[in-house]
C-alpha cells in the first residue's frame, strides 16, 4: 500500500524531526547522554531549543524516536498485515507486514548503531524505548486477533504471537548489532522467523 502524499509543511515537519533525531543519536553516540544537552543538539541540527521543544519532550526521546508519523506508521502497518492473503501465515503476514519499516535499519545503518549502542548503555534510554512502544501493543494484538477470528481478551493467541515476535525483532537487532550492522537486518528476521514457524528447533538439530 503506497504512502499518502504528503504536503510541503508536512514533509517539513518529517524532515525536521528526523534532522533532530539523528543529530541527537550521533552526539550520544560520540559523547554519551549526560555530555549532551538540547542546546547541543538543537545547535547542531541548526534550530533553536524552543524549536526542539516542538518535536522532542526531552534528549531522551530524540535519541529514541526515530520518527515523527510513528502512529501513522504503525497503522501502515497493521493495514499491510490485514491485507494479506489468508493462505499466507498469521506470523509470516507480520512480519512481511513490518519489513519495509524494519529496513532502514540496513539504510541507515550508523544512525541505528549509534542508536543501539546509546539504549545499551543508558538505562533510562532503555525504559524509554520500551515506554514508546506501550501505545503500539494493543491495536496490533486486536489485528491478529482480527485476522485470526479469536477474541483477544478470551484467547492467549495474540497477545502471545506478538510477544514473540517482538522479542524476535529484539534478538535480531542485538546479532545485528553485535556484528556491527554488517549482517542484513532484514536477512536475519526472516531467518528468526523460519525458526519460529519450524518450531525452534535446536541448533544442529539434535534431539531430545
């Protein structure tokens, strides 16, 4: 499903946001959180703080939110999961579902290690992190349950699927971060993905 086009002051304010993003990942980065301020940032993105303000509540979420349409986004996404055929797997539609946002993570690989590595060493980036995703878990389990025809607060199905396809996407990003983003990001949650549809069978296929 294409994009909707999107107006000059929009694409302005998507531009902006991102300018703020990656110029706060990259002073992280380098620097570490508590030797950077907003002033920093807005500095070097070339706005004023009271700008920053407009976009960010604090560096804390610059560093994190990588995009300003995240709920748009997300609704992108779950339209995609919807839309596609019934003979496609309920796990496989989500995760084909979430790969065209997942890719920038290979596109724009030094901003996403910078990225990782602030989350990693920063505990509150951390909690951050996992905040920002709260307001996403509810409308994409009722989309499975919707898909699946189940009633999410009856069935443990949904709720479980994107359980464990989020903690997929969490263990991808760390290989992927750990080999220094020199593996295919994407490649790699297909691969999660094979191994969760065969069961998770252990490695080298030895049994019990």
């Amino acid at each position: 499903m294409p994009e909707p086009v999107k107006g000059l002051r929009e694409r302005k304010r998507l531009e902006t946001h991102r300018a703020l993003a990656t110029t706060a990942v990259r002073l992280v980065a380098e620097r570490g959180l508590d030797q950077v301020t907003v002033e920093d940032i807005s500095a070097a993105a070339g706005v004023s703080p009271r700008t920053f303000f407009n976009y960010f509540a604090s560096k804390e979420d610059a560093v994190v939110i990588a995009h300003a349409d995240s709920a748009e986004r997300t609704q992108r996404t779950i339209d995609k999961f919807l839309a596609a055929p019934k003979e496609v797997s309920t796990p496989r539609a989500f995760v084909d579902a979430v790969k065209e946002d997942f890719a920038q993570v290979d596109e724009n690989r030094e901003e996403w290690l910078g990225r990782m590595k602030a989350i990693q060493e920063n505990a509150t980036l951390h909690s951050r992190a996992v905040a920002m995703n709260h307001d996403t878990i509810a409308p994409m389990i009722e989309a499975i349950a919707r898909r699946t025809g189940v009633d999410p607060k009856a069935e443990l199905y949904p709720a479980l699927l994107l359980s464990t396809l989020g903690g997929a996407v969490n263990a991808v990003l760390m290989l992927w971060y750990q080999h220094d983003g020199r593996v295919s990001a994407i490649d790699l949650l297909d691969d999660a993905v094979e191994l969760l549809l065969a069961g998770l069978p252990e490695p080298g296929g030895r049994a019990r």
